[in-house]
C-alpha cells in the first residue's frame, strides 16, 4: 500500500531514536513538509522512491539517517549531524548549523539552481546535472569536498575547510579557498583549481599526490610547520592579472609560474638596464627602443633607471 501527504506540515517528535522511517510500502509527499523538533539526537530514513517534498529540522542537538529531499532542506538550530548521515538535496539548504564535525554529507543533486545559505555543512558533494549551485555567503565545510559535475555560483565567497580532521579534496574547484583544519589535507581526482585566493593558516600535511593546486589569485601562507607527501607536487600560479605571495609561513610545495601571455602585448620595456643605448624589449617580441638624445642612467628602485631632460630626450620605438 502507500500512504500520501499532500499538503500541510507534518510534525513528529525528536524525542526517539527513529522519529521518521519508511520500511515497506511506498510514501508519496507531493508538497508540503515534514517537521521533526526536539533537543534530542533522532534518525530520518528515506529512499530514492520514496523522497521527502520539504523537511524543517527544530532545535536538535544532532540528526542521522539517509534523507532524499526534493524541496528545501531547513535544518533550524541544528548541532551536528551524526557520522554516517547522508543527505541527497534537490532544493535549498537553509538554517544555521553549531558544528561541521563528523562524516556525514550533504550531496547537492537538483537540476535546477539551489541555493547554499547556512554558512557551515559537515562535508559536501556536487552532482548536479544542471542548474547552478548558488553560493550567497562565506562557508565552512568541515573535512571533504567532492566535486563531479555543475555550476556552482561563487559570487565571489570563499570555502575555508576547518574540521580538525583529515580531508579530501576532489575535483576540487573553488573562488577562494582556505584550509585551517590542523590535520592533512589530500588532493584526488584531479588539480584542485582555485580562480582567486588560496590561503594556508593551519595544515599539518599534504600526503603523496599526483595532483597540484592552481591558483589564479594571491596566495597566502601563515602556517611554519606543515610538510607534503611528494616532492613533485606544484603550486602552479596560474591566473591572468597580477599575483602576489605574502605571509609569514612556508611554501612547502614546489612554485611554478605559468602565466599565459597577453595576446595583445607589443613591448615590456623595464628601462632597468643601467647601461647603453637602447632599451631593450623584456616581452620576447624584439621591439628594442633607442634612447635619443643620451638620457642618463640612475640609480632605480630595482636595478638601473633612466633620467630624461623633459625637453628632447627620449625613447624611439619603431611601429610593432
């Protein structure tokens, strides 16, 4: 048989340990929502056939269970949720969360666009066929991070991964990125690419990968003390613009600068060359300027610079 809940809030007590469970027959929940509330530490389990419209959590100090929801999933003033816990999350993910410890995970899968408000989740899983993964404020994610397939709207906020537990990254693909969980940090799947900032404050090691990290921002290290498991795996800066690395910590990783080259860029000329009588073009185009006129060499800020008259000293470069 099968029991269907067409409308309205559906409430149950967080006083047991399952407060809601289906095990044989089939449930349909064509809208509305199911409400379970209590300080108490209760069990939801659901099923790819038989999923839950919308589910509100209520002041619980932890949930558990394997919860298929359609809708939205608001999880009120949640604690935890309990290691194991699972939840496959077509809506939006809305209330606050205490702490991201444990190993549950949350999988966004919806084909349309989903909304990321609670600003922590324990652990999280992209898997979205279309649509986009909306981001709308800063998060914590507490140990992993699995990337497979859909948008994700950054809206330029961050990720900082912070339960002090090991983490995995996979597939990793970000805006920025922090890593302050005091324990090791692996990379899997593929380069983990962050398109701005990556900063390092707390991270014990990066064991043994084939992977590297792109970076297309700023980088920044604060950790001293933090080792990586193989010798040939790269911090590649990567991005277009201007990149700095600042902070007082190390950079354990080998550095690579991989900067593509502006296809409209004629001549680079650095005047710091502190004698002769030319300019020479740093861009590899070959575009030498001649210094008209004998301008004078100086002392510069890095290495040498030239000092022109104002009147009729000057650089002659010829049409590029």
């Amino acid at each position: 048989g099968s029991f269907t809940s067409t409308s309205g809030n559906l409430q149950v007590p967080g006083t047991n340990t399952t407060v809601f469970s289906i095990t044989g027959g089939a449930f349909y929940h064509n809208s509305g929502t199911v409400t379970s509330s209590g300080a108490s530490t209760p069990t939801i389990t659901t099923s790819v056939g038989n999923r839950l419209n919308n589910l509100t959590l209520t002041t619980l100090t932890s949930v558990g269970g394997t919860m298929y929801v359609d809708g939205t999933f608001n999880i009120g003033t949640l604690g935890t949720f309990a290691n194991g816990s699972n939840v496959f999350l077509k809506g939006d993910y809305t209330g606050t969360l205490t702490a991201n410890t444990g190993t549950g995970i949350i999988t966004f899968n919806g084909s349309g666009n989903q909304n990321f408000t609670t600003t922590k989740a324990p652990n999280v899983a992209v898997n979205k066929p279309s649509g986009s993964l909306i981001i709308s404020a800063n998060k914590n994610v507490g140990s992993n991070w699995n990337y497979t397939k859909g948008t994700i709207t950054w809206g330029g906020f961050s990720i900082t991964i912070d339960a002090a537990s090991t983490s995995t990254i996979t597939n990793g693909r970000f805006y920025d990125l922090l890593i302050n969980n005091n324990n090791t940090v692996t990379l899997a799947g593929s380069d983990c690419v962050i398109t701005n900032k990556f900063t390092i404050t707390s991270v014990t090691s990066f064991p043994a990968s084939v992977y590297h990290f792109k970076v297309g921002g700023d980088i920044v290290f604060t950790d001293a003390a933090y080792t990586i498991g193989t010798a040939t795996q790269k911090i590649i800066m990567n991005g277009p613009g201007l990149q700095t690395i600042t902070g007082a910590g190390i950079c354990g990783f080998n550095l690579e600068v991989n900067k593509a080259v502006d296809s409209t860029l004629v001549g680079h000329w650095k005047l710091d060359d502190a004698t002769g009588a030319i300019g020479v073009d740093s861009s590899g185009l070959s575009n030498t300027g001649s210094l008209i006129n004998s301008p004078t060499w100086v002392a510069g800020q890095d290495g040498g610079a030239l000092s022109f008259n104002g009147s009729n000293q000057y650089m002659s470069i010829a049409n590029a």
